[in-house]
C-alpha cells in the first residue's frame, strides 16, 4: 500500500512541482492573448465593462483592413520602422562591436571604457532620449540646426520633424541610436566566441583582412545574428514607444505606424475591439515572419 | 483517475487565490464611517499638471482641518485619463470624488459608474446651481452625473510692445483681420517676428483643433450636427478646404514658422521663448498655460479675445467638472466635500475659473488676464459634438493630421477637406 502511494507521489510530483509555473503563464501569457482574441471580435469602449461587451463578428477587422490609413501604417511599419532600422543596427551593430573587439583598445587599456561608452544610449530612458533628440532636432532653437548654421551649412533652420524629407531619417536616427546596443553587445560576445586558430589559419592561408571577416566572423556569427535579427525584428515592429513621443505619427500621417494606429483606435475612437484586431493582425504578421525566418534559418543550417 | 482530477483542481485553486488577492478594494472600504464617530477618508482624484494645483492643494489642506471627521486625500493623475478611472471603477474601486473634463463626462455616465446626483442636488442643494455654465455636458440621459466645477477657453495671448511696433494699437476681432495683421506684422519685421504662432502638428491634441473650430464656429460651419433625425457632415467640402486654406496661408506666407508643424501644445518651450524674445508676436492659450508661461519669462504678455471671441458661440467652453465614484461607501460626505470645492472659499487660494456665470462676473482677476474673462460669456460648450457616434477625439485626430498633411505639401486642401468628410461619414454610418 505504502509502495503505491509512494510510486504515486513520484509520478505526482514533476505535475505538483510544475503546476505554479503553468498557472502563472496561463494567467500572464495565454490569459491575455485569448481575450485579445475574444475582443476582436467585439464591440467594447474602454470606458464600460468587459461584460457589456457585444459580439460584433468580423466587422472590427473588415473596418480596420477598410480603413484607408491602414496600408499606409502597414508600410511604415515594415520597411521604414523595422526593416531599414534592423538592417542598420546590423550594419553600424557589427562595425561598432569589431571596434570594441579590437586589440588596438586592450593596449590602450580603453576597452573597458569603450564597450561602457557603447552602453549608454541602452541606459537612457527611451522617453528620455526622444525628449533630449526633439531638442537636438528642434526646427527653430535645435542644437543641430544652430551647429549647422553656425557652420554656415544652412541659412535657416530646418524642421527635421515636420517636413516629409527628413522625419522618417530623423526617427530612425533616435531608434538606432537607442537600440544599437543591443545588437553590439550580442554580436560583441559571439565575435568573442571565435577561436583565434581560425583568424590564425585564414591568415597562414593568405586571406587578407576582409576575406577573414567574409568566410570566418561572419560564418561564426551566424547563430548570433538569426537570433539579434529576429528579437530586433518582433521589438521593433511592435514599437509604439519612438514613433510616438517623436511625431505622433505626422507631419499628416506620414509617420503613422500599425502600433500608433492601435493606439488611436483603442483611446480616441474609444473601440477596444477594432484595437485589439489591429493587435492581432501584427501578431499574426510576425507569426509569419518567424516561422518563415526560423525555416529559412535551420534550413540553411542543415545544408 | 483521482491524480488526472486533483491537478487541474489545484492549479484552479491556486489561480482563484491569486485572483483573489489581485482585487482590489471597493473605493472608501476602509475608510470608515462619519455616522459612527469615525473618521471618513476620501480619496479625490484631479488631473491638472502638479505645478498648476497648489492652490488646490492648500484648499484641500485648509477643508482637512476644518473637518476632522472628513479626511481628504488628494491625488494627481496627470495628464487625464478617463479610460484608466472607468477601468477602476468597472473593477469596483478607484477615489470617491473624481475630477473630469466637461467633455469626458458623458463617457463616465453612461456605463453607471458616477453617482446620479440630482438626488442629492435636491436634499442638499448647492449654492447658486442655477447660475452654473455648461451643465448640459454633465447631463446625460435626463440625469445630472457631474457639476461643473471650473471653466477656461482659449484667449489670443500676444506681445502688446510688439503688436505696437508694427502700428497695431488693437487686438484683430475678425479672422480675416487676424491674417492681415499677423502679416503686417511679420512683413514689418522682415521676417525677423513671426505674427502668429501655433502648435500646428499632427498629433491628436495638437493646439491647432481649437483654433481650426473657433475659425468654424465664426463662421458658422460645424464638423458635425444633429439636425433631431441623426448626425451629419456639418460642412461643405468647399467650406472646409477654405478653412484648410486660410490656416495654410499662414505658413505659405512665412507669418507662422515650419517648425511650429511639429508642435502639440500651446505652451510648448518653442512658443514661449519666442514670446520671449519677441520673435512671435500672438499666439492663443488656455489659462493656466498663460500663467505658467507668463511666471516664466521675461517679456510682458496680454490676453485679449481669439478674433470673433465676442460673438456667441466663436469659441469653446473648455473645463472641469466633479463627480462621485459610484462606488464610494460615502456618497453623502463626498457631496460635502464637492459643495466645498465648488465654494468661493476654494477659488480663493485655487486661481481657476468658476463655472459659474454669477462668480465669473464678480471676479477680480489680474488685468493681463481680461482677455478671458472678456470671452468667456460668449463661449459654449465641445456640446455639438458630444454624443455622436464619432468621438471628438476622433475628430481631433483627423482634423489635426488632415491639416497637417497639407501644410507639409502631402497633399492638397480639396483632397484634404473630401477625406476629412468621407471619414467621418464613415464613422457616422457605423
């Protein structure tokens, strides 16, 4: 009898000692994205309950996808907000981290400094850092317009967040610049990782300095930049945060973006359900981005 | 069997005790009872910028120890946010009195979450009710959830030695004047003064929306309009592109500058330094954005009515009112505390406006303030668009990024003005 129960309690306990973990997750996690998708499908002003909702099929959805700002948002979102931001964190992400890698800073003994120096932008605030470039940016009383200027570049100021030639360069400006640390810091550890018997046997082979960055830093950062392209990819197309406090998504809506359109239809239209089906038109998108990148990715791994 | 069974019901246990102890109490459930000799707390909940709520504050203190049974405390939420109270009073909880736009207050009734208070309007009357302005914003279905408390607009704030400077010894009292003048004024300076200055971004709150409606108003073109069989488009396309126009000729002409499109609020840094320096000669602001900008720089400002200020309904009647959570356990003390705010006694250290037609008159305020309190009489309440099935934030939202896309060259003002009505015809069919 003792020896059933004991057999039992050890086939128990991974469920018992598990149990907590799931609850939270279920409460926290899947909770949420089950209502979202409950509301979607609903008519709901954030001023009334969760139990007055009306269920309104898929009017929410055919009223956002009929909306006509809404491909203008999805654009934006795509190419301007992610792709063009992703690709220049990669780009000044990995010349940054190779600066930060190189032997010149040990001698000097600067590393330490360097690589806290790179950090900073990670450490400000974002609302702090669009407060500080909106300064910087001003049209009329802006450092940079006053240095350009002074320079004799420029007669007058120019207003980088209110004209179309310059607002989406300036925007992505204050992204790259707060979230490039993010993707040194990562590539900075994986270019780590590489063994410098390989750097050592390109050379003996006579491959000159970009040849070793072609066929060895770049092969070896492979994991490491599936995974900053893919995490800077979800963050940035669901960011709400820059585009926001910089232009509210003008001059018009120009800079308007797929998560400042959530926004709006949530707190100004005051309709939670048409918010919540803008919600789940971006998560299915990056659904898709992933499952596709992720394939493409161990694909590519295997081969 | 027995095993498959007891996991789900201790997960579900634990979840319900977590919920548990996730709720949060019912405003006031703590907070005792005058009736039993204990003392009461409240919790009132404003909205203003902390910097614009000493006054109150000291009015709170002063109401705190004149009445030991009725403790209140005061707490800031800033900026409004009706949503977040709504959501806390759904849950059963959120502050017993609460501060609301006059705009706001329909939103709050309609779901139940105020007190009704014409009941206790009757039993315990409040001074001078009758004499109260824009109480059909706190009335909502035959019922009164709120009593409006405080009332501002927008007056033309300008630079008196700069108007003077250009040979201008009179404020503008027509729109059209306004834009001869503002040229007249930025022409004389050769560019060096900008005549008119306006927060002209594309952003929902954007400044411009209230100076885009009082050009409206004056001229008799509304959004929208009820005409008692449903809501409609108020205006022509042809109405609405000239007034896209007439504010877009103000940057075409070099009178306002570009930067200004990137600005939201009225009182932004941009607009106050150059009061300041003298680069802007007029701009238009609230009341308490004209106090903080005016404690803050150097140069003399006035206030005078927007052009068409002195014509009934050329301008809105902006303010706050006050309500009951419906929640509150202490409905009665919190009506006490209201009659309290709403005395001659609180505006004594609190330097707003009253919503009262009866306390504005009587009021000596500070000379470089006339310009409200001259304007104020011919001003009517956000009350023609309450109600609609469009929000005026909607709205807001449009008209903001619809004249903003014309005024950074998107596009032009008839394809402005033809998506401007088509989206809210939209929005009015659903």
């Amino acid at each position: 009898m003792s020896a059933t129960t004991g057999r039992r309690g050890e086939r128990l306990q991974p469920y018992l000692l598990t149990t907590p973990a799931l609850v939270i997750v279920a409460l926290l996690f899947l909770f949420p994205s089950i209502y979202n998708v409950v509301l979607a499908f609903q008519s709901l002003s954030p001023f009334q309950a969760p139990g007055d909702a009306d269920w309104v099929g898929w009017r929410n959805f055919s009223r956002v996808i009929a909306d006509p700002q809404f491909g203008g948002a999805a654009f934006n979102t795509v190419f301007w907000l992610t792709l063009v931001t992703v690709v220049l964190r990669l780009i000044f992400g990995i010349a940054l981290a190779l600066a930060l890698h190189s032997p010149i800073l040990r001698r000097w003994k600067v590393r330490g400094l360097a690589r806290t120096m790179a950090l900073l932008p990670w450490m400000v605030p974002p609302v702090v850092a669009v407060a500080a470039w909106r300064w910087i940016l001003d049209g009329n009383s802006g450092v940079l317009n006053q240095t350009l200027e002074s320079l004799g570049l420029i007669d007058s100021g120019i207003p980088f967040l209110a004209q179309t030639s310059t607002v989406w360069w300036s925007v992505i400006a204050i992204i790259v610049w707060r979230e490039l640390p993010f993707a040194v810091m990562v590539l900075l550890a994986g270019l780590q990782s590489i063994p410098d018997e390989q750097y050592e046997a390109a050379s003996l082979d006579g491959a000159a300095r970009w040849r070793q960055f072609l066929s060895v830093t770049l092969p070896n950062l492979r994991p490491v930049l599936t995974v900053v392209v893919l995490v800077t990819v979800i963050a940035t197309f669901n960011n709400f945060v820059y585009v926001w406090l910089t232009t509210g998504g003008g001059p018009g809506a120009y800079t308007a973006v797929l998560a400042t359109e959530l926004y709006s239809t949530a707190f100004f239209a005051n309709n939670l359900g048409g918010a919540a089906a803008i919600g789940l038109i971006m998560t299915a998108i990056m659904a898709v981005f992933a499952v596709l990148y992720m394939r493409a990715t161990f694909k590519e791994d295997a081969q | 069997m027995k095993t498959s069974k007891a996991v789900p019901a201790a997960a579900t246990a634990f979840a319900v005790s977590l919920l548990v102890a996730c709720g949060s109490d019912p405003a006031g459930d703590d907070g005792g009872s005058a009736s039993n000799g204990e003392t009461v707390e409240l919790t009132f909940r404003q909205f203003d910028p902390a910097d614009q709520i000493q006054g109150l504050a000291e009015a709170v203190e002063s109401w705190n120890a004149d009445n030991p049974e009725i403790q209140v405390s005061l707490e800031t939420v800033s900026p409004n946010n009706p949503q977040q109270f709504a959501r806390e009073a759904n849950s059963g909880s959120g502050p017993d009195v609460i501060h609301m736009a006059l705009a706001d207050v329909a939103f709050l009734a309609e779901p139940r979450i105020l007190v009704p208070l014409d009941d206790l309007l009757s039993s315990d009357p409040l001074d001078g009710a009758d004499q109260l302005l824009a109480t059909d914003m706190t009335t909502f279905d035959d019922t009164t959830w709120g009593v409006p408390w405080t009332a501002d607009t927008m007056a033309l704030v300008y630079r008196e030695d700069v108007l003077a400077d250009a040979g201008v010894d009179e404020t503008p009292q027509t729109w059209e004047e306004f834009q001869q003048v503002a040229e007249q004024i930025t022409t004389g300076s050769d560019g060096e003064v900008s005549g008119f200055c306006f927060a002209a971004g594309a952003q929902q709150p954007a400044a411009q929306w209230f100076a885009i409606n009082y050009y409206l108003w004056n001229h008799d073109m509304f959004l929208i309009e009820n005409d008692g069989t449903g809501w409609q488009v108020g205006v022509t396309q042809d109405e609405l592109a000239g007034a896209i126009d007439y504010f877009n000729e103000f940057f075409e002409s070099g009178v306002t500058p570009t930067s200004m499109q990137a600005l939201t609020d009225y009182a932004d840094p941009a607009i106050a330094a150059s009061l300041d320096d003298g680069t802007c000669a007029m701009t238009y602001m609230p009341p308490a954005a004209f106090r903080s900008v005016r404690d803050q720089i150097d140069a003399e400002l006035m206030t005078a009515p927007m052009p068409g200020g002195l014509v009934d309904g050329s301008s809105h009647l902006g303010g706050r009112a006050l309500g009951i959570n419906a929640n509150s356990e202490h409905p009665d003390e919190a009506w006490a505390f209201i009659k309290y705010l709403m005395s001659a006694e609180t505006f004594e250290t609190y330097s707003q406006y009253p919503a009262s037609a009866q306390t504005l008159t009587e009021l000596d305020v500070d000379p470089t303030e006339v310009g409200f309190v001259e304007q104020l009489p011919h001003s009517v309440p956000f009350i023609k668009y309450t109600d609609a099935p469009i929000t005026i934030a909607s709205l807001q939202e449009l008209i903001n990024q619809q004249f903003s896309a014309v005024y950074s060259g998107q596009t032009d003002s008839d394809a402005a003005a033809e998506r401007i009505i088509s989206s809210i015809e939209r929005e009015l069919q659903d």
